[in-house]
C-alpha cells in the first residue's frame, strides 16, 4: 500500500465516478489510501460516494459536477484540480452505446460524443500529465472497450471514440513511460453496470433483474484487475489477455515500439 500511494498518490482523480467501475475504481483507491477527485454529472451520486469514502476509507474525497461533452464543463474540472497534488487519472467517462445509422441521427449527438470521448480525453490528460511529468510519477488508467479494436454498424461514432483512446493511449504510454508515469488501457467487453441494465431492460433482455448475467463481469473484479495491470501498459484486452497471460495486448505494445523504430529516424526527438 505504502508503494502504491508514493507512485499514485496522494490524490488521484476518477473521471466518470457516478457508478459502475469509476465508482468502484474510487473504493479500491480510497482502500489503498489515495484521497479522490469525483468527476461526473450526476451531484447526487457522487455526494453519496464522497460520504461513503469519507467514511469507511478515512480519505479525503472531492466533488466535481461537470458535463465534460461541453467545453465550460472540461474547464470546470480543470480549474477544479489546480491545488491537488495528483498523481493518478482514471478515465471512465462514456456515454452509452447509443445504436443508429450514422446518418440517421442528429448530428449534435454525434458532436457530443466526440466531445466527451475525444476532445475532453484529450484537454485533461494533457494538463493532468502536465503535473504528472512535474513530479516525475504516476499513472493514467483509461478504461476503454472492445469497440476500440474495429469499426460496427450502428457504431460509427462510438467505435471512433473508443479507438482514439486506444491509440491515443498507446502513444502516450511510449511518450511517457521512461518518465516514471505508467499508462494502460484497459478494454472491457461487458461490465455489470447501471447503465448496462437499463439498456437491456429497455431493449427487453431478459435477465437484466437478475444477481449477475452470464457472460457480464463484476465491476469490482474488473477494476481490481486495471490496477493490477497499470504498470504493465499500454494495453489490457479483457478477459483474453486474463485467460491467455500475455496476449493480444502486450502484442500491441511490441507492435507500437516497432512503429517507432520505423519512424524515429524521420522525426528525432523533441
């Protein structure tokens, strides 16, 4: 523990902590010492997380109610994290798979989810790593998904998203792991969340009242898991990787060091 709050403490921030696994990223943080940043929109949930953490973990806990799909919401948060001395991000924030044929739909929901899965991703890690390389330690989780690996009907803008965090990720991690800053995605298949059982309830799925779904993992096992693998980026494939040991994803980082041995001798260092 005392390991783990040198590299990724004293607070860390949990962007999109209103359930599911940012909600339970910020338990298994608090229980390992970290004082925590809540980011979401929800005020309500995260006053309950605050308390809950206060409260069982001793830590200090931190609200910050934004919609990071607008520019005011992603400069509240900064302007939120000024005097925090972080040392972890963990980046959760997502909107549900909202299924259309990219030219069926408004264009603005498409725009928002770019916001919120491009344009804040990119706005906070820059000025978050910006404390990280200062201090010379630390980590940034992104918790991506499976649809960042290949494009989907009915997914344009969604698979989009999810594939810039994974390549924006894996650039990151070579950017800066001989910094001291780890960096890793982790990408889900399907976790057990709210938002995951209202989706299947209002698709009429049956199953979504039970204790748990087959085939559905428990945020906690998942979030345990993305802690475990943050020093070991740049990306986790879940469960493959889980089941295979080194697989697909450290593929991925061998590929990703191959490209830079291509490309370096154009470009040089900055």
């Amino acid at each position: 523990m005392a390991d783990f709050q040198d590299k990724y403490g004293p607070w860390a921030v949990i962007i999109g902590a209103s359930h599911g696994t940012g909600a339970e990223s910020a338990r298994q943080l608090a229980a390992q010492g970290l004082n925590c940043a809540l980011v979401a929109r929800s005020a309500p949930a995260l006053l309950a997380l605050k308390k809950e953490l206060k409260t069982r973990y001793r830590v200090e806990a931190r609200v910050i109610t934004a919609d990071l799909s607008t520019e005011a919401g992603v400069h509240h948060v900064q302007d939120s994290l000024v005097d925090l001395d972080l040392g972890l991000m963990v980046f959760n924030a997502g909107a549900p798979a909202y299924p259309s044929k990219f030219l069926n739909a408004p264009l603005q929901t498409w725009q928002d989810l770019l916001n919120l899965g491009a344009n804040a991703l990119m706005t906070l890690t820059y000025s978050i790593g910006q404390q990280l390389r200062e201090r010379g330690k630390g980590g940034i989780l992104l918790m991506g998904s499976h649809a960042g690996l290949g494009g989907n009907k009915k997914f344009a803008m969604y698979t989009a998203t999810k594939g810039f965090m994974l390549n924006f990720g894996e650039s990151l991690w070579m950017e800066l792991k001989d910094q001291g800053i780890d960096v890793l995605n982790f990408l889900i298949q399907v976790v057990d969340t709210p938002t995951l059982r209202k989706e299947m309830q209002r698709a009429g799925i049956e199953g979504c009242d039970s204790d748990t779904i087959p085939g559905v993992y428990p945020a906690e096992a998942i979030v345990k898991l993305a802690l475990r693998e943050l020093p070991n980026g740049p990306t986790f494939i879940h469960p493959e990787d889980e089941e295979q040991g080194a697989g697909t994803g450290k593929a991925r980082g061998s590929a990703v060091k191959e490209r830079w041995e291509h490309t370096a001798p154009f470009v040089g260092e900055d």
